[in-house]
C-alpha cells in the first residue's frame, strides 16, 4: 500500500511539473526582489522551486 501511494504521487507530481514552471519563475523573481542571490543560482533555484510545488501538488491530488 506504502509503494503504492508513492508511486501515485510521482506520477502526479510530473504530470505538475510543467504547470509549476510559470510559478517557481514569479516566485523566484520575488525572492531575488528581496534578496541578492548569485545569477548562478538562479536556475538551480527555480528548478528546486518547481519540484517541490510540483510534490506539493501531487500530494494534495493524491491525499486531498
């Protein structure tokens, strides 16, 4: 039952991951607007920012 319910919630996740893309962007620049972060950082914080509104999501979808 345990795989089972992860499973699930990894397929919903990357179902979500193309529709998090536009709000990790915004919430991205929000962070910048109130922090200096190194432009280097930028892509690697939008992509940690997608998966984890991406798992968040599929969480919600999976035991909502």
């Amino acid at each position: 039952m345990l795989n089972l319910d992860i499973v699930l919630t990894l397929v919903f996740s990357i179902v979500m991951l193309i529709f998090m893309i536009f709000p990790a962007m915004k919430i991205t620049e929000w962070i910048e607007s109130k922090i200096e972060i190194p432009e280097k950082w930028h892509n690697y914080l939008m992509f940690v920012i997608t998966l984890l509104l991406a798992l968040a999501i599929g969480l919600f979808l999976r035991f909502a």
